[in-house]
C-alpha cells in the first residue's frame, strides 16, 4: 500500500513518458492516442468501456448500441 502511495506521488510529480511511434514526440505513457498525430500507440492495449450505476434494461440497450459502432462486448463492463 505505501509503494503503491508513493507510486501515485511520484507518477504526479514527474509523470513517465515515451515517445510517439509515429511522430516521435514525448507523450506520457499512459497514452492511447498520440496528442500531436493522433496515432494509436501499439501497447496502449485493447479500449474499454465501464458503465456505472444504470438498470439491466438500460445496460442491455447500451451494449446494443456500443455494439453497433463496432465496440467489442468482452470489452464492456458495468458496475
């Protein structure tokens, strides 16, 4: 818990970067999308959506629509 505290601390004080695959600027390493390019970074890993707090009718209709626009449903949550 302290490391993981201290973790947070560090990562707001001096946040860690890379560069851009495609256009090699700094960009912190958290990033899906390159701010400058818009190029997808290749380990940004697969987008997720989480959906808090809505009914079972609500959540059925979401997915449905998540779906539509090409939105994986292994990758929709709700909490």
């Amino acid at each position: 818990m302290v490391r993981t505290v201290r973790k947070r601390i560090a990562d707001r004080i001096a946040p860690s970067s890379t560069t851009c695959s495609a256009c090699g600027i700094e960009i912190p390493d958290d990033s899906i999308f390159c701010p400058r390019c818009g190029a997808r970074e290749p380990d940004a890993g697969e987008p997720g959506v989480v959906i808090r707090g809505v009914s079972e009718e609500t959540s059925e209709a979401l997915t449905d629509a998540l779906q539509e626009v090409g939105v994986d449903e292994d990758l929709i949550q709700y909490e």
